[in-house]
C-alpha cells in the first residue's frame, strides 16, 4: 500500500488549520454528541468544508448530490469553488471532470444535482487523492460493483476508508447521505500513519483482508463466546522422524508427532479465559514449504490472541500468544502482509506480517512483536 500522493498532503495540510477550534464551537441543531457523525460533521462545518442551513440544522440524512459531494472534495483541496456554466458548483464541476473525477457516464453534465452512490463517491476520491488502484475487495457484495468502479472502490477499501457494513456488504449502489459524506471525506483527508513497507524496509508482495479470508486447510466455528478448530489438511514437518527408530531422540519425536496429529483429527476448543468475540483465518506461513494453521482472535475482555491452531508444541491443544500491541486499542479491520516473492516458479523468502488499522485509521504491526522480531 503506497501513501496518498502529493494532493492527499496538500488535503492534509488544508485541513489542519481549519479544524483548529473545537468541534464543539459549532452549533447545529440537528446533530449531538449521541450521533455516530458528531465529530466529524462539526470539525467539517467548523473548517468551512461544509455548510449547515439558514435554519440552523445539517440535516444529516439528506442525500448528498454529485455537485455537492465534488464541493467539499475541492474545498478540503484548496481548490476554487463557484459558479460557471449556469450552476452554482459549476467551476469546481468543471475542474472534477478536467482532472478526471468523474465523467459524462458517471454523471452527464445535466445531472450535477443527482444523488451520489457509494461507488462514485469512491472514484471521485481516489481520483483526487492519487490512491493506489486496486481490484481487491474484501465484501461480500464485490461483484455489484459496477465494472468501471471497481479499482476505485479497491483503493478505497485498500486505503482503510471505506468500511463495509455489519452483513459484509459494501452496498456500491447506496446513495450517501450528508452526514456519511462529510464521515468518509474527514477519514481521507485525517487519515493516521499508514504502513507502506515492512519493518525490515522491504515491499510487500501480497496483502490479504482478513474480514473476507477463509482458509481451505481448516475451519474455525465461533458460537456462544466458544471458538472450535477442525482442521482438514496440514503439513507442520517436512522431514520423517520414525516412532519406532532405535535413536531414542528420533523415536519421541515421532511418537510426539503421532499424538499430535491424532489430536488434530479432531475437533477442538480454542481455550481462552473470556468469550471469544471474533475470529480472523490466517493463509499458510508464505516462506515454509508445508501448510501449518493459524488464527488471530478476540475476546470479551478485549485481548486479542495469535492462535497456533495445530497445538503442534503444546500436546495437541491450540496455543495462544496475546498479541499485547493492541491492549486498550479499537480495531477496525486486519490484514495479513508478506515479503515473500515467487516468480517464475521461483520463491524469494521474507516475513509475514499481521497489520491493524485502528479507529483513527492508522496501521500498527501487531505481528511479530518486538519480543519475535
């Protein structure tokens, strides 16, 4: 994942010195502090990238219009707003379609004032932002993606700023509404560090979103807080080690081996000390030649926990590492990173990594941790 492109910094920047004063300095009848949208509507109104009404409401459930959503996009970019061409956003229409936001198929020119969808609202951000264009999108609604929004909707996705909704949907044809609006427009423009190359200064060849990731070597069921392991296909040794060898070393680590993989054969419980919340499948270790089998979990109490789930040093049962980077932090979504490289039949070790984004859309290595670094 690359960092937003010189129009991202300038956003940025532009943003910083309007949300100076306090969100709170705003007064708008219509949204309190109960209301998800409160922050970010207000430091929005407050910078003067959105407007309220003469009546002194926002009006948060309203559709957002193409021309309107074009506005606070070229707002936040410091770029010249106004009337042209007989339309009140004229100017800053006419710079969206010259720099390629949007064209006469996503919106003719007599349509500013249609309702926005999801999906172009994407595109117009992505286009304005310079993301990296991806067609990877971890919901489970990926294919009502319209064909020419799909990289779009990936970089948003890829970007952390477009969050799908409780059922894994990302729902691209849903009009936005002023108050989701002004909340997707304040994420990209007050997005937090993101994670561009490994710890150890290399590229990540490949990236996988947790939220949408299934393993086909086993499967994790969470029901009632308890969370159990089957799993179908492993292979955590590649040499032989022979129960019955006259080494006596040999000999335990195949009879050790032999019980391990009994114990695999069956079904087990995740042991944890509170309800287990979520459960996130990890791919195979990139640089090892055999299939192993692992998991990153929740639980109520708010710990989260790498999950070896083969119990393969630990008699058969799945051993768990708290993962202690993400104590007291809120977790928006995870993804699995690794620098190992094939091409060519040919496979260039590296690392895997387990990265977060957080609440405030910043990314954190979760794992290694420093201790398995």
């Amino acid at each position: 994942m690359k960092k937003f492109a010189s129009a991202a910094l300038a956003l940025t920047l532009t943003l910083s010195l309007g949300t100076a004063a306090l969100a709170d300095e705003v007064t708008i009848s219509d949204v309190t502090p109960e209301d998800w949208f409160y922050t970010e509507v207000n430091s929005m109104i407050d910078a003067g990238y959105i407007d309220g009404y003469e009546d002194g409401t926002f009006k948060p459930d309203r559709d957002v219009s193409v021309a309107e959503f074009v506005t606070m996009t070229a707002k936040c970019l410091g770029i010249e707003t106004g009337e042209e061409y007989g339309h009140w956003a004229g100017r800053q229409m006419g710079y969206a379609y010259d720099n390629g936001w949007l064209n006469e198929q996503d919106c003719a020119y007599t349509q500013f004032n249609d309702p926005v969808h999801r999906q172009l609202a994407a595109k117009i951000l992505a286009v304005a932002l310079g993301l990296e264009l991806t067609d990877e999108i971890p919901y489970s609604d990926y294919a009502d993606v319209g064909q020419s929004y799909v990289l779009y909707v990936g970089a948003m996705c890829q970007a952390g700023l477009f969050d799908g909704f409780e059922d894994n949907t990302i729902r691209p044809g849903e009009i936005l509404t002023r108050a989701q609006a002004a909340t997707l427009i304040y994420r990209a423009v007050n997005t937090g560090d993101r994670i561009t190359q490994a710890p150890d200064g290399k590229d990540f060849a490949e990236t996988v979103y947790l939220s949408a990731y299934d393993n086909p070597n086993f499967t994790v069921t969470l029901k009632d807080g308890v969370a159990t392991v089957d799993i179908t296909s492993v292979e955590l040794w590649t040499d032989v080690a022979d129960p019955n060898s006259a080494n006596p070393e040999e000999a335990a680590e195949g009879q050790r081996r032999e019980a391990i993989t009994e114990a695999m054969s069956k079904t087990r419980t995740i042991p944890s000390e509170s309800p287990v919340t979520a459960v996130y499948e990890l791919p195979c270790t990139s640089w090892f030649p055999g299939r192993d089998a692992w998991a990153i979990i929740a639980t109520e109490d708010g710990r989260w926990y790498r999950v070896d789930l083969s119990g393969q040093y630990n008699d058969g049962v799945p051993e768990l590492t708290e993962l202690t980077s993400l104590n007291g932090k809120t977790v928006t979504s995870l993804t699995w990173r690794t620098t190992t490289v094939t091409e060519d039949n040919t496979t260039v070790d590296g690392n895997d990594y387990i990265i977060a984004v957080l609440d405030d859309f910043s990314e954190i290595v979760v794992w290694p941790q420093d201790d398995e670094a």
